[in-house]
C-alpha cells in the first residue's frame, strides 16, 4: 500500500497542477477561485 502512494502522490500532483495551469491560461482567475478548485478536487478524488 505504501509503493501505491509513492508511486501515485507525485502523478497525481502534477496532474492537478497541470489541470490549474491550463485552466488559468484558458481564463484569468482570482487565487481563491483556483485555490478553491484545488480543494474540491482533493476532497472529490482523495477522500
């Protein structure tokens, strides 16, 4: 089970920030929009 989020937590990582990069490039957002996307995509995927 460790292995899994070693392997995992940094895949997953990046493709959070690459999903905020493209969304910020598409629109400008405040950073409380995109800090708040952030935490719905945690609580959505993780717990």
């Amino acid at each position: 089970m460790d292995q899994e989020i070693i392997i995992f937590a940094p895949i997953f990582a990046v493709l959070i920030g690459f999903m905020v990069y493209k969304i910020s490039k598409k629109r400008k957002r405040s950073a409380k929009s995109i800090y708040k996307l952030i935490d719905d995509l945690e609580k959505k995927y993780i717990y």
